[in-house]
C-alpha cells in the first residue's frame, strides 16, 4: 500500500523541521498514540492503539530516522507489533521545501501490514492507512501553525487547534 | 419399485434427526475430565527466520501449565507425506520435514510457532500475548513462477530449489505428442488458471488429546475423515506410539471436503502434550485459524495444446501444469496434480497420444492438498474449456466436437493408463439436452437479448476416477498406503446387525445407505441395522472416506462380510430344517428350503448361533460375525453431462446463473435422494469456484481472504435450483453392487460449464473473449468485454 500528498504549513521551515523531531509533537499527531518517548538520534519508542476494521489492538513499536538532511528531508520508518492482532510497518519520505505561504510538506508513505490485519482488515487496511496519514499530517499542521493562533485556543472554532492549545499549554 | 428401505429407495436420512435437532455429537461436543486448552501461536509473515522465542513472560501467567516450542519436539518425526512422486529423471521427489513446531524458520503465515496450554481457552489466549518472539522476515516465495527462478527466496534452505518434483506423463509419449501437435490441422491452446480454493467445512477442526498412565494408552478425538489413517500416519511416523496403545475416534464430524483427511500437526500436538502434561489437551480452531491451517485446494497454472486433424478428430493433447504445494507437503499433496489428474486427461475422448508435464512448486503459503475432486477438476477444467475453444475456433457446434470425439466402446484403455470399464457418454449428453431444454435456447437468447442482456450456454463432459484404489496399482505409483476397505458384519442373537466400516461418514449419509444395502441382502428392515464407524477401537482398519470411495469400495467390503454371514447362516438354516445346505434360500428375511413351504426366520437362525443348544457344534463355530477386506480390482469411472445457462450484464459484467442440469452415470444407485443431494452440493462448491471462491495470498505472502468478509462462498441465492439425473446408469463390471461413486461428480464437472457459459455468452454479444479466470467475478467479466471493444476498434 502506498500513498503520497502534501501540505503547506504556515511556519518556517526550521520550526517544521523542529516539530518533526519532536516526541513530544509526534506523540500529539499520531492517532492513538498514548506514548512516545526517545530522541531522533537514538528512535523513538510508540505506544499507539488503533482499531482497523474489527481488529482492535495496542501497537508498540519502534521509529527510526534516517536518511536525515535539515532542513529538507527525512526517512521516517517504523514497526509496530499488535500482538494477536499482527504487525504494522512502513516508511514515510517526508521533504520540505519553502514557498511564498510557508513551508510545503511532501510525504510517500508505503505501509505493510501482516498477521490478522492482513486477514481481516485487508479490505478497509487502505482506507485505513489513508486515513491515518491524513489525520497526522493534519493534525502536524495544526500543531506547528498553532503558536500563530490567539491565546484562548478552548474558544477556537476548530477543536483540534484548541487541543493542540492544550498541549502547548502543558508542555 | 425399489423395496421400503432397500437399495433404490430414497429412504430420509437417519442420521439428519439428531443433526438437525442438535443432538449430534461432534468432537467439539467431547469434553474430557481435567481438560487443558490449547492455542497456537501461528506466524503471522509468510517466512522469516526465527531469533528467539522468550517463553518465561507467558508460563507465568495465571493458568498456563507450560509453553511447548520445537525444542520440545526434539526426536519426534516430523508430519508425513503420504506420496512419493518420482520426476521425469528418475530422481524422487524434494521432500522437506514438516515439523510439528516451526524449527528454525516459519514458511507461511499461520505455520505454528509454539504452543500455550492452560486450565482455560481464555488464559491460554491471554498468556500467547505474552509470549515473546523475535522473527526476522524475509522476503517470500509466493508466486509459483518467480518461485522456481535462480535467486527466488528458498522456502526450505535445506532443498537446492523450490521445485518439488517435475512430473512427466507418459514420458515415453513426449516425443510423439510433439510431433503429433506439429503435424496438426488445427491446435488450439489455452493458458488458464485453476483458482486456490479454501475447503471450509461448517465445522472448524479440533483435536482432543488424552493419556491414560496407568494402560499408557492414548486418545485422540479428532475431526477426520480417516482415523485408522491419522493413527497409522501418527503413530508409526511422528510419536512412536504403536497403535494398540493409540485410539483415534473421529465422531460426527460436519463435512470434511477432502482437508479432514491429512494427518495435521494439532493432532500430534495434543496426543503428545496430554501425556508430557498427564492432563487431556483440547484444541478448536476457530475460522480464522482455519484459513490458514487447513490445507487448500487447487492452485494450478496450465497452459494446454489440444491437437486435431483436418476432420476434427483429437490427435494429441499436451500439457503443462505448476502445481503449488504450498511450503510444505500436506499427506496427499504431491498425488493430487499427477496421478489424480495425469491419469484423468483422456476425459470421454479418445484422444490417442496425450503428454502431461507437472511441476510442483514449494511456496510461503499454506499447504495444498485433495479438496473436493482432487486433481480431477483441475483435468477436467482444462479438457472442456480448450475442447470449447477449439470447437469455437473451429466453426462447429461444442456438442458435435465432443460427440464426435467421444469414447463409445469400453472397455477403453486410455493413453494415460487407466481403462474406463463402462460408460455411455451420448446418453448423458442426450439426457442433458433434453433436460437442459437446448433446444429452445435460440428462443430464451432473443428474450434476454430484448432485455439488453447476454445470454449464454455451456456445456461440460466429465469423467472421473473414483472407488480410489486398487492397492498394488497405487503401489506402483508411489502410494505409502493401500487403498482397501474394510467390514466387520455383527449380527447380534436377536437378529439385529451392527455394521462395523472402515468407511467414515461426515455428511454422505452412509448410516443410511449402508443400511439400506443389509436390508436388501437380507430382507430385515433397516431400523434392524446399525453401522458403526470413526473409531479405530471399534471399527477394523479401514481406509476411511475420500476420492468418491465409500460405497464402491466400503461398501462392497461390507457386501463381500454380509456374504460370508449369509453363507454361514444358511449352513445353520439347513441344519435347522433339517435340509441341504444348497436347498436354502434367503428372501424377505426367511429362510426356505426350495420348492418347499417349509421356512425358519432369520431370528431363529441369529438366536441359534449364539444359544448353540440344538447346533452342529462339530462343523459350525457358534456366533455370526464375519469381517472382510476388499480390494478393488480398478477405479470406478462415474461420467456425465453439465449443462450450465447464464445471463450477463454486459454494462457490468454481472453474471447470472440461471439454470444448471447435471446428466450424471454413477451406476447404480443406492439412495437416489442422497445421490441428488451429493450432486446439489458438489455443484454448488463448483459454481462456488467458477463465480466468487478465492484464495488470495499480497506479493508479501500475507493472506488476505482470511474470513468471510473477503472469501465469498456461494449462498442459495448464487445458485440455481438445480436439475440433476441419475438414470444413464451403465453399472460398474467389477464391483459387486455395481456402483461408481457420486461424492465428487458436482464439483468436477460444474466450473468448466459455467466458464464455457459465460464465454458463450460474450461471444453471441459480439465480445471475442478467448477465455476469463475463475472466479468470473464482475470486474473480471467487465474488463474482458472493455478489452475485447477496445480490440475490436
């Protein structure tokens, strides 16, 4: 399964590229992510529970940066393990350019998945993948855009802004 | 008119009562004192090497009573394969262990890699999550093609290759089918794809292990349809048990289809476990494990050459098939696509030079093995798609190519070493115009058309090889079996008879129709009789059920044993009356002196033989209990007509199947309403393959038909109301009741009529459509027509 689109996020480049390498960011834009810790250097470390189709699990799993050239380009790869559920793996090629509104963020994501993912999941497992992909860049986006925003994100009209305003309120 | 109860009779099938009312007892149904559970932690890649596997996070859940691992099988054999195939050089087979445990590499996803036994499904369930295991994937071997490349991943690092075996049949023939095909008129070629099937019989499978210290017996209650077979192949090959200390009991057991015949390796597992842990160990496997546990069915990729002279006569038929194994060899496997197909090729024709060429590749996926039909739908799926292309591409009428190429005087020794011993092929053809109504099909294409709609007929010869298997003959061909069957006939003191087969019962309604045959031979009601079966401490050894064989091979061993109990009966009647042996007969259940009024019940004469008072103690053992084996002296060769009517929607490449007509020649017939009923199904699973059924493996050996949502069975909805008939009957010559089999026939005969069916209609739309793949799904259907308007501009 593959799958690519890009952004363009209202911020400089080194903030993007910043964020990028954020746990703490990444942690508020992988759906379902409850943990995430470690540095780009080392990996980070995920706990992430999704539910594809009708198989519910808890993935844990690692993410690895590669390939790194600030502020422009990064592989991010990771795997993660469902237990009975199977396993997830994938890459993204994410770059980064500058343009006249900020920066624009270009991902090709491939994704696998295996075990009882595969089995029952196969039909939605591409819509699925879609999916998430479109929520954490959309919610990338709102996390990096966010310092541009007033300071009374609970009364903002989008409710992921006003989240993100929590958690950079919180961190 | 058949007699209440005896052969002919469509008598209702006793056994449906407690089936239908809930009151069967299936293995699932066992529950032993002190059962464990066990659950299978299966690969979910399709190969990879195993690091390590950490057992101490799970044993320590609550519950668990151990983790099993390969480790823990050290010494025992590995699953084992039932076939040796030998290749075109001489050389016999690659045959790889099949390990009960995954040692070293897992080789499809589903391959067991360990084992948690504990006091409840729930904890076993639970403490496999905690169990850690580090697998390196590699890439896989998925598609049979790239599989047998120089590079291709390895499934076994142990063989040189992927390649199994490479088959030729008959080698001496190779060169004579090329010339032959050089020198043709006409050659017709087809490639095409035999669709991987997944068997799913209602009941998933289960083991029940149980060890008894004290006798140091062992029980397994396993779904199968031959547990003498599972008790040989396990005892003997894989946990050195002998077989006195080893009872296998295969109760009701809900459809088997073929994949409830090879030995798996759960049975070992819980035989073996339930003595290490002196606790009974049972497993069920849900569906989802039997996606990628059972064996599948099918998976051939051929490409066939069918020869003819200038008047339309078969000259030679080559062809050349990849059978897919799967990564390991399941019991039957490598049979399926040379003896059980090879052999079938001639089909009704008297094709006289045919050449078959099969290799057989080992792949990261499940194990592939005998499912409905076994090697013979994948024969005759090829034979009657190129005998219609051919007739196509030719100009003439699929009816005459065939009638003229038929075989009419038997015997027929074919080129293919089989020799049909009955048969009559215009008659099944006739039976099936007539039925089919054909002659009024111009009529019902115009209304279709009218209605923007294609209409479409298809016709299908087929032939089989059933009553599987004269024993030195199968021998000869790499059998590590004999392909007997056997029969204890006990008649009890008050005149009932237990019929003890070797025969298994999971659906064919033999509780029924082997009654139904005592009752005729000896003229008591059926209520009188009892077959026993599916318990090797019960039952002598037997064969079990598969290849279309109960009736014509158990049930003439059960013929052959009631004989003998008449024979002896008769010695006891003659003493009773006073009378020469050669003077009694039996009819209606009383014995007569001939030409005389005088008469003795079969009662009296059972009571005699067990209260010897007034007996001839000094020529007649007391008792009456005979057993018999038998042996066929060849296969049976059932034969019919298929004729299958579509519409498709050639906006959406929606096919309809409108009406289906089976002209069947099973010989005679013992149950005529059950013989309908095997056709009713077996044509549905054909149509099943031919309209939806498939076994879709990603390009990373992930299995992505794994459930219902995204296999599709047919539903009575897919399929038409069927009519099906039996009265071609032209009976077998060599065995005693003169039958030939009907389990199998549906399915064989179906996919290729529903394929020419659909093709035929295409064709009268204009669409020059050569051939689409099973299963004929919509988007198939539609992109052939896309293709062919596309062509045509």
């Amino acid at each position: 399964m593959e799958l690519s689109g890009r952004r363009t996020i209202e911020a400089p480049r080194e903030e993007v590229w910043a964020a990028i390498l954020d746990p703490a960011v990444l942690k508020r834009c992988v759906p379902g992510c409850t943990e995430m810790t470690g540095n780009p250097d080392d990996g980070f470390e995920a706990t992430v529970v999704q539910k594809v189709g009708p198989v519910k699990a808890t993935f844990k799993g690692n993410i690895v940066l590669a390939e790194m050239q600030a502020p422009e380009r990064v592989r991010i790869t990771g795997e993660g393990k469902g237990g009975a559920a199977g396993f997830a793996k994938g890459g993204a090629d994410v770059t980064l350019s500058e343009d006249a509104n900020g920066t624009v963020l270009e991902y090709d994501v491939e994704a696998k998945v295996g075990g009882k993912l595969a089995q029952l999941g196969g039909r939605v497992i591409d819509g699925f993948a879609k999916k998430m992909a479109d929520q954490f860049f959309t919610n990338f986006k709102n996390v990096v855009e966010g310092p541009a925003e007033d300071d009374a994100p609970a009364e903002a009209p989008e409710a992921k802004k006003g989240w993100f305003g929590r958690g950079k309120a919180a961190s | 008119m058949p007699k209440d109860g005896g052969i002919g009779d469509s008598t209702r099938r006793r056994e449906d009562i407690r089936f239908l009312t809930g009151a069967g007892r299936y293995s699932d149904d066992i529950n032993v004192h002190g059962q464990t559970y066990a659950h299978f932690v299966r690969s979910d890649v399709a190969h990879g090497r195993i690091r390590s596997i950490d057992v101490a996070g799970a044993e320590a859940m609550p519950g668990v009573l151990k983790v099993f691992t390969s480790k823990d099988f050290e010494g025992a054999g590995g699953v084992p394969c039932g076939w040796l195939i030998t290749s075109r050089d001489g050389t016999p087979m690659q045959e790889p262990k099949h390990p009960i445990l995954a040692e070293g590499k897992v080789r499809h996803v589903g391959d067991p890699i360990a084992v948690v036994v504990a006091e409840t499904k729930a904890q076993a369930r639970d403490a496999a999550d905690a169990l850690e295991i580090d697998i390196e994937m590699l890439d896989a071997a998925c598609d049979m093609k790239a599989a047998l490349e120089d590079g291709a991943p390895r499934v076994h690092d142990d063989l040189s290759s992927n390649l199994c075996y490479d088959w030729g049949f008959v080698e001496d023939n190779r060169e004579a089918v090329d010339e032959a095909i050089k020198a043709a008129a006409h050659v017709t070629t087809l490639e095409l794809v035999n669709n991987r099937l997944v068997a799913n019989p209602m009941e998933p499978r289960v083991a029940i292990g149980e060890y008894n210290p004290a006798t140091d017996e062992h029980t397994l209650y396993t779904t199968s349809q031959n547990p003498h077979v599972i008790r040989l192949l396990m005892g003997a090959f894989v946990l050195n048990i002998p077989e006195h200390k080893l009872r296998v009991v295969a109760p009701d057991v809900g459809g088997g289809f073929g994949t409830k015949i090879f030995h798996y390796a759960e049975e070992a597992f819980v035989t073996f476990a339930a003595k290490a842990l002196r606790r009974p160990v049972k497993w069920t496997s849900s569906r989802s494990e039997a996606f990628m546990s059972d064996a599948h069915g099918r998976d051939h990729v051929t490409k066939i050459e069918l020869a003819l002279d200038a008047d339309n006569n078969f000259t030679a038929l080559r062809t050349t098939t990849l059978a897919n194994m799967g990564a390991y060899l399941s019991t039957f496997a490598p049979s399926v696509p040379t003896w059980l197909h090879g052999t079938l090729m001639a089909g009704n024709y008297k094709t006289p030079l045919i050449y078959v060429n099969v290799k057989a590749v080992f792949t990261n996926t499940v194990p592939v093995d005998a499912y409905r039909g076994a090697g013979r739908p994948e024969a005759t799926f090829q034979l009657e798609r190129v005998v219609d292309k051919a007739a196509r591409e030719l100009g003439v009428s699929p009816v005459e190519l065939r009638r003229q190429n038929f075989i009419t005087a038997f015997p027929y020794a074919t080129p293919v070493a089989v020799e049909y011993d009955t048969g009559n092929y215009h008659a099944t053809m006739d039976k099936l115009l007539e039925l089919s109504d054909y002659s009024g099909f111009e009529t019902r294409a115009t209304d279709s058309k009218s209605r923007g709609k294609l209409r479409g007929f298809g016709i299908a010869h087929y032939i089989e090889a059933c009553g599987i298997a004269p024993s030195n003959l199968v021998g000869q061909l790499g059998a590590r079996a004999g392909l007997y069957e056997s029969a204890t006939v006990r008649v009890n003191a008050t005149g009932s008879i237990s019929v003890m087969t070797g025969s298994h019962s999971h659906g064919q309604g033999h509780e029924t129709t082997f009654a139904q045959v005592i009752s005729e031979m000896i003229g008591i009601d059926a209520s009188q009789v009892d077959i026993v079966h599916g318990d090797t401490a019960r039952t002598p050894m037997g064969m079990g059920t598969y290849g279309s064989r109960s009736i014509a091979v158990g049930g003439s061993a059960m013929v052959r044993a009631a004989e003998k109990v008449i024979a002896k009966a008769k010695r006891i009647a003659a003493h009773l009356m006073e009378a020469s042996e050669g003077d009694i007969e039996l009819k209606d259940g009383q014995f007569t002196i001939a030409g005389t009024d005088k008469s003795v019940a079969w009662g009296d004469v059972t009571l005699a033989a067990y209260v010897p008072h007034n007996y001839p103690l000094e020529e007649i053992e007391p008792g009456l209990e005979e057993t018999a084996f038998y042996d066929p002296a060849n296969f049976t060769y059932p034969s019919g007509g298929y004729g299958c009517e579509v519409e498709v929607d050639p906006e959406t490449g929606h096919v309809k199947v409108l009406a289906f007509t089976a002209a069947d020649d099973f010989g005679n017939v013992i149950n005529p309403m059950i013989v309908d009923g095997q056709v009713h199904g077996g044509v549905a699973q054909g149509i099943g393959q031919a309209m939806m059924e498939n076994c879709a493996y990603d390009a990373e050996g992930q299995l992505i038909s794994a459930s219902y949502m995204d296999y599709a069975m047919p539903r009575a909805g897919d399929v038409p109301m069927f009519t099906v008939d039996a009265s071609c009957a032209t009976p077998c010559t060599h065995n005693p009741l003169g039958v030939k089999g009907c389990g199998e026939a549906g399915a064989i005969g179906s996919p290729p009529a529903v394929v020419n069916a659909v093709i035929d209609a295409l064709q009268r739309g204009g669409y020059d459509v050569g051939h689409i793949d099973m299963p004929l799904i919509p988007s198939r259907v539609w992109q052939a027509i896309q293709d062919a308007t596309a062509a045509k501009r």
